[in-house]
C-alpha cells in the first residue's frame, strides 16, 4: 500500500514538472509573433496559438486551461501591459479553444461539456447584433465550423484543430467588433486572409500535437521512461513511420 503510494506521488510530481515545463514552453512561444491582427495594429497573433490548445489534451481540460491563463497573465505581466478591457478579453479565446481540444463528443455525455459547441453559435449571434457585423454577417460563417468539425472530431487531428483555432476566432474576433468597432469593409477583406491564416493555426496545432507524440512516445517505448501524460500514439512519427 504504501509503495503503491509513493509510485502515485512520483507520477503527480512528475506531472506537475511537466505541466510547468509546458506551460514555461508556451510562454516563450508567446513571444514571437505569427501575424499582425488586421484592423487593430497594436495587437498580434504569436506562436502561442499552436501550443495552448494541446494542453487539455496532454494533462486534463481544467489543467490545460489553467495552463493558458498562467500564460496569458505572466506574458502581461512581464510585458508591463495596461490592464483594460480589451487586455482581460483576451484572456479567455485560447482558454476556450483549448477546452475544445480537450473535449470527447463521444466520452462526455454531460451537457455544460457539449456547451463548448454553442459558443460560436453564441458568437455569431452577437457578432450579427452590431450594425457592422451585420452588414458582414457572412464573415460569422466562419464558425459554423467548431460544431461540424466536431462531427469528425475522434478521427480526424486537423478537424479538432480547425475546431479549435475557430472558437478562439470566433470570441475573439466578436470582442474585437464590440470593442473597436471595426467596419463592414474590413470585415469582407478579411475573408480570404482569416481562410488562411486560420488554415495556418490548424497545421500548427496538428504540427504540435504530432511533435509531443512522437516525443512522448519515444521516451515511453524507445526510453522504456513511464510518461504521465495523455498523448495520441496515433500521431507519433514513430509509429506512423513503421505502418
């Protein structure tokens, strides 16, 4: 009994070394940045776009999004950034993206979980509410995807990536609106860079999810080192090499 316990506190501490390893990882991704966000200079996308969602994956859903807000408020933090409304708002896009990466449709039965598929069904609503996003409305379309995609969510990587990456767009981008009020035109011109750009987030994510599996599995199966963590080995390189 008590050997059984001591194994359990060697696996927790050695959990805990790498959710703080990932989440010190995550913060030096938020540091270079990916893209400029069009219509509001002051801010940008980073690397960090890939790396937080995964974490709900690899630990739990409520570690993977602590794991995003302590990166989130450590890069302010070190950033000397003002405290505003619009700095707290984006806080939470990447902590519900990754709540969706973590997400089982098939597992979780339970309601308030499958409530994750309602909030860009939520933002669209809000984003046609303003008389520029109105005029826009088509741009909303762009979030019908986290609901679909969750159709093929166990089988398939890139759809819980693209899922993923459009639920942060989509609080994001709604929170822009109300906050900026960023015009119709700007909107419809950003059609076919947020395509793209989006397309981008999801590969990376995918490119992440791959990268962590491969090492993971590597340390498991190759090292013979007990991992633990939750990881994929359907996308380690290793394992898809020798298929």
């Amino acid at each position: 009994m008590f050997e059984l316990k001591f194994k359990l506190k060697r696996v927790e501490k050695r959990a805990a070394l790498f959710l703080i390893a990932f989440t010190a990882l995550a913060l030096l991704a938020y540091q270079f940045k990916f893209s400029m966000i069009l219509g509001v200079p002051s801010q940008s996308f980073s690397l960090f776009q890939f790396l937080g969602p995964i974490g709900s994956q690899l630990f739990s859903v409520p570690l993977g999004v602590a794991s995003v807000l302590v990166v989130e408020i450590a890069n302010f933090a070190f950033k000397g950034q003002t405290l505003d409304a619009m700095t707290l708002l984006r806080f939470f896009p990447m902590a519900f993206a990754a709540v969706y990466f973590g997400f089982h449709l098939k597992e979780d039965k339970r309601l308030r979980h499958r409530a994750i598929l309602l909030v860009p069904i939520a933002c669209m609503a809000l984003f046609v509410l303003h008389p520029e996003g109105r005029a826009a409305w088509f741009y909303s379309l762009f979030w019908v995807i986290p609901p679909v995609a969750a159709l093929w969510f166990e089988r398939s990587l890139i759809a819980r990536a693209l899922g993923a990456t459009f639920t942060a767009h989509a609080i994001g981008a709604t929170a822009f609106l109300w906050a900026f009020n960023i015009p119709a035109a700007t909107w419809a011109a950003l059609v076919p860079i947020t395509a793209v750009e989006r397309g981008l987030f999801a590969l990376g994510i995918a490119a992440s999810v791959v990268a962590f599996s491969t090492a993971l599995d590597a340390a498991e199966h190759k090292a013979n080192w007990r991992v633990p963590l939750h990881y994929d080995g359907r996308y380690s390189l290793l394992r898809i090499v020798k298929a």
